[in-house]
C-alpha cells in the first residue's frame, strides 16, 4: 500500500475513531489524520506482534481496517489521557 493509502486509511481511521469516542479533542483535522495514520500503523505492528498474522494485507482488506481502528482508538485514548493530565 502506497503512501497516499496509508494517509486515506488513517483519515478514515481517525475519523471512525473520533466517532467511536465522541468528545472535546484540542486538534483538529491534521491532528486526527496524525492519529489515525499513526494507529494504523501501531494496528498493523500490534497484530502482528500479538496474533503473529499479517494484518495490513490491502486496503480493502477489513483486518486492515480493523488493525488501524484499533489502533487509532489506543492512541486516541493515550491522546486524552495526557493532554488531560497537562490541563489539570
């Protein structure tokens, strides 16, 4: 998958991400792609690392969705938890 996939499918997977954990973010779009991008990666590493399967086949593959998802929400949540610890 080329570069341009990469950052269409960690848009896309920031934007589910968001979805899936509405609330307050500071960023916006360039930090969502950041994100999600970063957490497709993370995904793809992660189950490779954990369930030893090569998850980013394609990207019309769902285990390659899924991974950058997954991925996304990890760091979505890492995301919060120290820029809320940074505003206390």
């Amino acid at each position: 998958m080329g570069i341009i996939g990469w950052i269409l499918l960690g848009l896309l997977a920031g934007i589910i991400a968001k979805a899936l954990m509405p609330g307050r973010d500071p960023g916006g779009c360039i930090v969502t792609i950041l994100i999600g991008i970063a957490g497709a990666l993370l995904g793809g590493w992660l189950g490779k690392v954990i369930f030893d399967v090569e998850s980013v086949d394609g990207f019309f593959e769902l285990s390659t969705w899924i991974a950058a998802i997954v991925g996304s929400l990890i760091l979505l949540i890492i995301y919060r938890l120290v820029l809320g610890r940074r505003r206390s």
